[in-house]
C-alpha cells in the first residue's frame, strides 16, 4: 500500500530556515491542527510571517534559482499589497505559501490572525522520521478560530472534521488548555450559522469522547 503522508520536506526546510533568520513566523492551517490532535492526511500549509527587508533577502538567498522559485520582488509586493506568496521546489514539486502579517492585518475582526499571531506559543512537531523541534504554532483555540472562519467563507466538510478531531483531543486528554469560552466569542462574532455549527461539533466530540472514556 503506498504511503499517504505528504511529502513536508520543502515545508519542514522553511520551518528551519525562518527559525534560524529570527523571522517572526506561526504555523496556522491544517498542519497547526495536527500538533492538538488533527490525523488529517492532506495538509493545507500555510506560514504566516512578519517580513522586512533583511528577511526577504535571508529567504531569497535560501532558496535560489534553478532549483527553487523564491522571487524577492514578489516578497516586497506581497508585504505592500497584503497577499500571499510562494516558495517552490521545483525538483520535488513542492510549494509552500507564507502570508505576509500585513495581509491577516487587514482581516477586520476582534479574532483574526493579527490576534493569534500576538498570543502564538512553541510547540513541538513531530513528523516521522524527522528528528523533532520546536516552531512557532497558532494556539489551539485561534486554530479552531481560523477554521471557523475558512468554512463560513466556504462551507468546506474537511475544517468540520479538523474541529472535531481538535475538540475529541480536547476532551480525551486532561493536559490540554484549550480556551472553549474563546472560541465561544469567536464564534459568536462570525454570526448564527457559525456558532450552530460550533455548537453541534462541540456536542459530537464531547459525546465520542465519552463513549471514548467509558469503553
């Protein structure tokens, strides 16, 4: 049976790059919902990152052509305009996309990513065989936050189930601190459909969870 897990090197590599230049970075996305507890396979990762001037070049002479696609230019226009852009490894077809803070910065909402990019913690990632370290991560809750945030824009199945799995870990595991009363104000401030559907997966995980605790 081939082997599912996706490729993280390119991600994994960036992760170490950042660390090292002093950027100021956090993992947010499905791949922070895997260090609280997500198994989902396909990982949609995203790097949210403070740039300057001394940064861009750091990362640009990282990664440089034939190899990889890491244009400065676009650096300094995705940091003016607020959007995302991309490293690639052309070799592995391999991309990564990092989101300039100015862009988060633009999200007009109390619980938006300028919020979690303040109150971001170390964790630690584990990937298999890879040696373990500690990155920047989205708290647990503003993760929670965030994937609320992408389903009202879409309604997308794979942030409800990300939720469930953060909430059932939640539940299941008495070190976890994760914030309910946040998410709660969070949910509230993205209207009714939200917090409804933030209400039934709550219910769903907490009632797994204890059949879970009770087998």
């Amino acid at each position: 049976m081939p082997d599912e897990r996706p490729d993280l090197s390119l991600f994994l590599d960036i992760l170490r790059t950042l660390e090292a230049a002093g950027v100021p970075y956090m993992i947010i996305g499905a791949f922070a919902a895997t260090v609280y507890g997500s198994t989902r396979v396909t990982y949609d990762i995203d790097i949210v990152v403070d740039l300057d001037e001394r940064h861009i070049e750091t990362l640009a002479a990282a990664y440089p052509p034939p190899r990889y696609y890491a244009d400065p230019e676009q650096m300094r226009e995705a940091v003016r305009l607020g959007t995302m852009f991309n490293i690639i490894d052309s070799s592995r077809g391999e991309k990564a996309d990092l989101l300039p803070l100015t862009a988060v910065a633009r999200r007009a909402t109390p619980f938006g990513y300028r919020q979690a990019f303040q109150r971001r913690v170390r964790q630690t990632v584990e990937v298999p065989g890879v040696e373990s370290f500690e990155v920047w991560c989205a708290r647990s809750e503003d993760v929670i936050v965030g994937k609320l945030m992408a389903w009202a824009e879409g309604r997308s199945r794979k942030h409800e189930t990300d939720i469930f799995e953060l909430l059932f870990y939640h539940y299941l595991a008495p070190e976890s601190d994760l914030d309910e009363r946040y998410v709660d104000a969070g949910a509230a401030s993205l209207g009714a459909e939200v917090v409804a559907l933030w209400e039934a997966v709550k219910e769903a995980a907490r009632r797994e969870a204890g059949q879970k605790s009770g087998a």
